[in-house]
C-alpha cells in the first residue's frame, strides 16, 4: 500500500505489528507516532475482544432437531389419478351407431346418383367463377390507380427489380438481427449457491 | 441423545462425511455436534435473534446433510457448511431489517419464560465472576459493535477473527476475492477500532 505523505501503519503493518514482525522502520516510526501507537493499540484490543466472544450454543436438543428434519421420509407419492373407463357396453355402442352412420350414407349415396352428381357440379363450377371475377376487378382497381404506371416503370428493368428485391433483403436481414439480440438473454450468469 | 461412537469422533472430517453419506445417523449427528457451536454463532452474530439463529442453523445442517452428495471432498468441509449457513442468514437479512442485539433476550420476549428462553447461552470460556464482568463488558461493546458492521463485513471479520478462518478460505466461502475479503477486514477493524475507541479512554 502506498504510504504518503506520512509513512503511517497500513493494514499489512497492523497484521506485522500483532505478529511481531513489524519492520525496523515502522518500528521506529511507532515511537515516534503517537497517532499510529494508539490506532495500534486500538486494533490490538479489537482482536483481543473478537477472540474472547464466546461460542454460543443452540438450546438442547438441537441436534435431535436436525435429525428429526434431516431425517424425515419423503412425503408419500400421491398415486397417479388413473383415467376413468368408461364401460364397455358404452364404447360398443358408439362403434355400432358409426359403422350404421356410414352404411345408410352409402346406401343414400347409391340410390340418389343423379341428384349427387348435379351438386358436385354446382359447388365446383360456381366457386370456380366467383373466384375469377373478383381477381378480375382486383387486377382492374390496381392498373386504374395512378402510381401503377410509375411502380410499372420502376421495375421493369432487371437491373431496377434486382436493387429492389436486395434492398428489401438488406431490410429483412437487419431486422431479424436486431430482433435476436433483443430476444438474447444475459451472457452471464445469476451467481448462486446452495442455499 | 446417543453419543457418537469413539472411533467417529477421532475421525476427520471427510471420512464422517463419507459415511453420512450412507444415511448414517451417527456420523451425521458427529457433524452436527463438530459444527453446531460455530455455525450457530456465527448465524446469530448475523441475525441478532436466538429464535430465528436456531431456526436458521437447523435450516444450515438439514439442507447439508440432504446435499451431501453434493459435497466435493476436495474442499474443506467446513467452508461448505459455513458458505450454507451464510446463505441462509444473508438471505434472511436482505428481507427484513432486524433489532439490535440484546444480549439479555430478545426485545420481542415479553414474559420471563421467553426472555430466559431467548437470551443468550455463553460458552465455557468465562471462569470467573470478575472476569465474567469484564468480559461481559467488552463482549457486550464489540457483540453491538459488531452489529452495526454492513452484514459483509460483520461476516468477514466473524470468520477471520472469531471462527479463525484463513483469509482464502474466506475468499472461497463468500466467493469474494481475496483482494476484497482484505479490504473488508481492514474496514471492518478500522470501524471497531472508531466504535470502541472510547473503552481505551
């Protein structure tokens, strides 16, 4: 430790002076400091006073204690809930009713062909027209807007859609690595004991 | 209580703990008898209640006697059961803020029984009434002195000073460095030394 700009006892010093082997100059300087003469005495008394504190004991039976908890069994297992089964006879007739179930809508299916046969083609047809009306007017609405012919122009060159399609990249990138350093927990971890 | 059997006691450490860990009730009551006094002590210099300092101790051995098979062997028994128990007592103090030291009894004990009950059992070190006195006097001074000490300082200098602990074992028990476990010796002494300047007068 540095001493300045008084060469008073450092803590090392103390540590020398209790042991006896305090150096010839602190020594020195001891019998002339009245200031580190007392702080030594001081700490001297301090010590002395720490090692004589008595040991304390727990009450009696302190140890039975420890034991009584240390030792106490496990708490007993509470046995798994086990799954309520339902009876037989129950699972019999729900097999029974799906097997009717499917062999009168085949029968039905079979003896109404005609009829079958026209409503497959009317849920197939006309959602099938539907479907091309409305990307017909979509694609209408979109080519009537005033930007379309400016967007149109901006990639129509190779060269134009590939800038774009990189910036976006560059976009798309960048966000994904600020979202993982966001979402990354501390490096370091919480230190702990048993206790 | 039934005494540990001779051969347990003449027994180091790791060997008693080698065979607690086979569920030895004997050797398990040998650690506890070894390390009751000090571990106690030390968590009651921590807390400043009886009650709560035995509570806090039984807490220390069951958790170490339930981990033994945790316990490395190449580390000194004691440190592991004192790092235990300064877990436990500075958990405690980081939820609440305790009263200061009575050594007459806890503040709260409010019938004889309980001041008797929670007033301190002093060791056998006292061998006279004047010196029981003087002590008493001293102990008393440092005891609340002690108390006033930041909980890492009181911990440092209990186990350097009271319990006779190497500075690196310190080190290993509060997994301080050793650098810091000097420097808070070295304030702790520094802030005795101020409190009990005027016992020198």
């Amino acid at each position: 430790m540095k001493r300045w700009p008084i060469n008073h006892l450092t803590a090392e010093d103390l540590d020398a002076f209790h042991s006896a082997s305090l150096s010839v100059e602190m020594r020195e300087h001891l019998d002339e400091c009245e200031e580190c003469r007392t702080m030594a005495e001081l700490d001297r008394m301090v010590l002395n006073g720490l090692a004589a504190l008595p040991s304390l004991a727990p009450r009696d039976g302190f140890a039975d204690r420890v034991m009584a908890g240390a030792w106490q069994a496990p708490p007993a297992r509470q046995p798994r809930p086990v799954p309520v089964r339902r009876a037989s006879w129950v699972r019999l007739a729900a097999a029974a009713s799906v097997i009717v179930s499917l062999g009168a809508s085949i029968a039905w299916s079979l003896l109404n062909r005609d009829l079958l046969l026209s409503w497959i083609h009317l849920s197939t047809a006309e959602p099938g027209r539907l479907l091309w009306l409305g990307v017909r007017v979509v694609a209408t609405n979109l080519t009537a807007q005033p930007w379309y012919a400016s967007l149109r122009d901006l990639v129509s060159s190779p060269g134009r859609l590939v800038a774009l399609a990189s910036g976006a990249l560059v976009v798309y990138g960048a966000a994904l690595v600020a979202l993982r350093r966001l979402l990354t927990p501390p490096s370091r971890p919480v230190p702990h004991a048993l206790g | 209580m039934a005494e540990p059997p001779a051969d347990l006691r003449a027994a180091t450490d790791q060997e008693v703990v080698a065979i607690a860990r086979r569920r030895n009730e004997a050797a398990s009551r040998e650690l506890v008898r070894r390390y009751e006094r000090p571990i106690f002590s030390l968590i009651f210099r921590m807390v400043r209640n009886r009650e709560l300092a035995e509570d806090l101790a039984q807490e220390t051995f069951i958790k170490a006697l339930n981990a033994l098979e945790s316990y490395r062997p190449e580390y000194k028994f004691s440190s592991w059961l004192f790092k235990i128990a300064n877990n436990a007592a500075i958990d405690h103090l980081r939820k609440r803020e305790l009263d200061t030291l009575s050594l007459e009894g806890s503040p709260h004990a409010d019938t004889p029984q309980l001041v008797e009950a929670t007033a301190l059992q002093i060791g056998e070190k006292i061998e006279s009434a004047l010196e029981a006195v003087e002590h008493k006097e001293l102990g008393g001074e440092i005891e609340r002195a002690i108390a006033k000490l930041r909980p890492e300082y009181r911990t440092c200098i209990l186990l350097r000073h009271v319990e006779g602990r190497a500075y690196e074992e310190i080190a290993e028990i509060l997994n301080l460095p050793l650098g810091t476990v000097k420097t808070y010796i070295h304030r702790a002494r520094n802030e005795l030394r101020i409190a009990l300047a005027h016992l020198k007068q």
